[in-house]
C-alpha cells in the first residue's frame, strides 16, 4: 500500500525534524569528581530550542553539573553532551571559546567585574570576544536598555543594588546574542519583588528566541510560572514535567526512571 | 588580529606592569642583565686579546748550517706540504739578526760583543689555526735539515685554557642570570595573574579564547624585560666607557676594544634578550596559572 509507506515516511521525517529541533541532548551522561562526590548519575534529557527549563532539586543534586557540562568547565566521566549540534565532550579545547560564546551563563552573586561600570562590563564581554568596535557601543546601549539600566550605565557595581547588578550581568550575558542562556540561581540573592523583576526579563529573552535555563530554589517563582521542570536528585533526574511545579504533588506530574 | 585588539594587549599589558612591579624587582631584572651584558663584555675583549695574539703566533724553524739553497728549498716545499700550515716565509740569518736588533732597541750594543752572527737561517710558519700549533710544530721539527722549532712553547695553550675556561665558567653564570630574570619576571606576573584572577574568569565565561587572555601577560613580560634591559643597557654603556678610560690610561699595551659599535651592537642585543626573556617568562607562567 504506498499509502502506508507515505505515512511511515512522513513518521520518520517528523522523528529526525524532532531530533534536530533538540538544541541540547544529553545520552547517558554520568560525572562523578575525583573526589567520589556523583554530579551526574546515567541522565538521558533534551532540551528543545526556544524552551524555558526550571532545574529544581536539592543542594548537591546535580544542578550546576548539569550546567557547567552544557559550557565544558567539567567534562562527563561518561555519555555524550550535543550543542546546538555540536559534541561538547569531543571538541577541541580550541572551539570551547567559541561554545561559550553561544551559551551564556548568569549567577547568584553577578560575577560583575567592581573596578568597571556597567557600560564597561558589558563592552567586556564584546571586547574580549574580539568584537567589531564600531557596533560596540551601540550593541552595549541596546542590551542596557533591554535591562532597564541604560540610565545608571556609568554607575559601579558597588553603587548599584543586587536586583540592578544582576540586570547588568544579565545584559553582559545577551549583549553577545546567545542560543542559550544558563542562570544559576539568579535570584538566589535577592528579595521576591525583584526576583519577579529578573524574571520578567528572562521570559522577555526568552520570547526573543534564547533559550533558558535556570536552577533554583525559589518555589514560589517556578509554581507561578508553569514552565517545564526538570528535578534531579543524587544526580538523577527524577521528574521532568512539561507544566510543573516545584514539588511533585500526588496524582501530578509522570515519574521518569532513574 | 584587529588593531584595536592589539591595542588592547599592549594598553592592558602596560598598566599591570606598571601597577605590579616593584624596585626590588626591576632592579634585579637590570641587574641580572647587567652582570650579563659585562660578562659578554669581558668575553668580547678576551676574545679580541686572543685573536690580536693568534694572528702573532709564527713557529719558527731554525734550520742547520751549511745547506745548500736546493737542500733549504726542499725543506721549504716539505713544512709547506704540513698539514695546517698557512704561510712560509724565509728569514735569512742576516734578515734574522736586523730583527733581532730592531726588538732590542737601545740594547742592540749587546749583539757587537757576540761578534759574528750567531743567528742560523730560519723559516717564518705561520698557522691556520692557533689551537693545532704545538702539533705542527712538532710535525716541522721532524724534518731532517730542520735544527729545531720555537714557537712560544706554552703560553699559547695557556692562553686557549684560560680563553675556555672563562667561556665556559662565564656561560654558567650567564644561565643562572637568564634563570633569574625569567623567574622575576615569572613571579611578577604571577602576581597579575592573581590580582585579575575575576576578570580572567569571566574572560573565559564569555568566551575570550586562551591567546586572548594570555597575550597582555606576553606583553607584560616583555615590558618589563625591556625597560630591565634598557636600564642595564644604558649603565652598561656608561661604565664600560668609564673602564676603558681607566684601563688605558694605567695599562695601554693591553688592547681593549675602544670603538663603540660592538659594545652599542651588545646593548641591542640585551634589549632584544630582555624582550625574548620576558615573553618566554609571560607564555610559560601564564600558561601555568591559568587553568582553563
């Protein structure tokens, strides 16, 4: 019947769209440290292009490994890490600069360079990637004002509050134009009228087309969102809800195995 | 690479040298290619001693008496035939003695009392290299007609042993200087490393690539090595110009090197070895502290 085979082809076309789609794909990834201490324990994930992802769990569940697998500051014991295409676990130290050009990360406590303004930390990033300087300042003021602050872009980091100087470290992070942007607990350090601030401008970036990924703690922000959530636990992933909430509660959400 | 990239490094490369150095340890950069340059310095005038030297050194072969011109014309072609022999030169005895009286000056009365010329003929050999005169020599007095040699039995293999002995000696030392000023220098970026060890984190969060973060630290290396060098260059210059003046008013026979473009071609060469220090010091150390 070509009537079947037509199907099975179109079946088969959506299978490799679908794969292709994945920005990140993680098989069998296991990292355990020197030290014995399990980051990562056999995690089998993808993560679809434009999706935003809530990593949730307890401290030492495997958060930040996850994270820092994505940009290749740690190296898997063992599985494979795709990119965006690329296989993060077998490229040349060479093409990790560029990998993190692609993959951003923000943090808890900003990594804000104090002897720098903001408009200076965020021309950082441009400079030191070797940017065109013709397009730096306005790419700068772009990113600035993207984040509310182009008014306080001569303003030190130690002159601005926590909520300001994770915006900066946010402009610093997209002022690049990433694919993915990482936040390790970005609002980890700050009070929940601003955290819901930051968070309004991840989901802005994230309508732009990036991205994002972001571990945290905060339980009230991941219940009010209903974004996908992935939780690990022992290294394990050990829920990943298209729509969840920051506990499993009973009859909610699909168990996956270890 | 961007210009404004260039500019980056050296721009970056010139404020931490100049926010990390110290005195201590500019000056024992300087100092270290101090005692290098004068090394060299004393080298360089051995060296020119010897070479005047060696072009003096001549064996002489003192010929029997009583040979026929055909028989003194044999010999000729024989110590012509040696193995290492430039230059023959016949000194007939009476040439010999107007020599000998020239050398005697004032005391040539004393030849007058001798009387007769005491002098036989003799060839004049010169070597083509002074390190294998003792072996010709020794090869020319085996011919028969030949009385016997001279050829400053002696000094000139003490002369070469010690023209060695300060070389090797000197290039010990010269080691230890080079080690000395890569490791300043090394240390001094050490301590650059340390005090931006935040920006080079982030530098690499946003993915500044390896030779981007590890060039201002190149820089910084060479900066150091050249104003070091230049220091000692410029105190090198001046006191070697003060010592020649001293040596050749107390000892004018001995023959130091007076014109200026070998010891200025000295300090060139120390400047570039402070650059070429300082970079292989900033590449090694950085390279040592920044783990990627």
């Amino acid at each position: 019947m070509p009537r079947a085979i037509e199907v099975y082809q179109v079946n088969s076309i959506f299978q490799e769209l679908r794969e292709v789609m994945m920005l990140i794909r993680l098989y069998s990834v296991s990292k355990v440290y020197p030290n014995g201490a399990v980051g990562l324990l056999n995690v089998d994930t993808y993560i679809r292009q434009g999706e935003f992802v809530f990593l949730v769990g307890p401290s030492g569940a495997g958060k930040t490994t996850f994270m820092n697998l994505l940009t290749r500051q740690v190296l898997p014991t063992q599985g494979q890490v795709i990119v965006d295409g690329r296989n993060v676990v077998r490229m040349r130290p060479s093409e990790v600069p560029y990998l993190r050009r692609a993959v951003r990360m923000i943090f808890q406590d900003y990594k804000l360079l104090p002897n720098k303004t903001a408009y200076e930390n965020v021309a950082f990033a441009l400079r030191v990637t070797e940017a065109n300087p013709r397009q730096v300042r306005t790419r700068v003021m772009e990113s600035l004002e993207l984040v509310g602050l182009a008014c306080k872009a001569r303003a030190y980091p130690g002159e601005l509050s926590g909520g300001e100087q994770q915006r900066v470290s946010i402009a610093r992070a997209i002022v690049g134009d990433p694919t993915i942007l990482l936040a390790d607990e970005p609002t980890g350090n700050l009070d929940l009228d601003t955290s819901w601030g930051i968070m309004e401008l991840l989901l802005r970036i994230n309508k732009r087309g990036t991205t994002v990924i972001m571990a945290t703690h905060n339980r009230s922000i991941v219940n009010g969102m209903m974004r996908r959530v992935i939780e690990l636990d022992g290294g394990k992933i050990v829920r990943d809800d298209e729509r969840g909430a920051y506990r499993r509660e009973a009859g909610h959400g699909m168990v996956l195995p270890g | 690479m961007r210009l404004a990239t260039v500019w980056y490094f050296l721009a970056e490369g010139w404020r931490s040298a100049r926010r990390n150095v110290s005195l201590i340890s500019l000056g024992t950069i300087a100092a270290s290619l101090f005692v290098l340059g004068a090394l060299a310095l004393i080298l360089m005038n051995l060296n020119h001693v010897s070479q005047l030297l060696q072009a003096r050194i001549e064996i002489r072969a003192f010929l029997e008496d009583g040979l026929l011109p055909e028989g003194v014309a044999a010999i000729r072609a024989q110590i012509q035939a040696t193995d290492g022999v430039a230059q023959v030169t016949f000194v007939s005895k009476d040439e010999g003695l107007r020599r000998l009286r020239g050398q005697l000056g004032e005391h040539a009365g004393i030849l007058d009392v001798v009387g007769e010329n005491p002098l036989p003929d003799a060839f004049d050999v010169r070597v083509e290299d002074a390190d294998r005169t003792a072996q010709v020599a020794a090869r020319i007095s085996r011919i028969p007609g030949v009385l016997g040699v001279n050829y400053g039995q002696g000094f000139t293999e003490k002369l070469l042993a010690t023209m060695r002995l300060v070389g090797v000696a000197g290039a010990v030392v010269a080691a230890l200087f080079v080690a000395a000023v890569v490791f300043i220098v090394g240390n001094t970026i050490r301590l650059t490393v340390i005090s931006r060890a935040r920006e080079i984190e982030v530098m690499k969060l946003v993915g500044a690539t390896d030779w981007f973060i590890r060039w201002p630290f190149l820089v910084e290396g060479m900066v150091l090595g050249l104003v070091g060098a230049a220091i000692s260059g410029l105190l090198l210059f001046a006191g070697y110009n003060l010592a020649v003046r001293y040596i050749t008013g107390l000892a004018p026979f001995i023959p130091v090197i007076t014109a200026p473009e070998p010891v200025a071609a000295l300090c060139v060469a120390l400047l570039l070895m402070g650059v070429l220090m300082g970079a292989v010091a900033g590449g090694v150390f950085v390279k040592r502290y920044l783990r990627v």
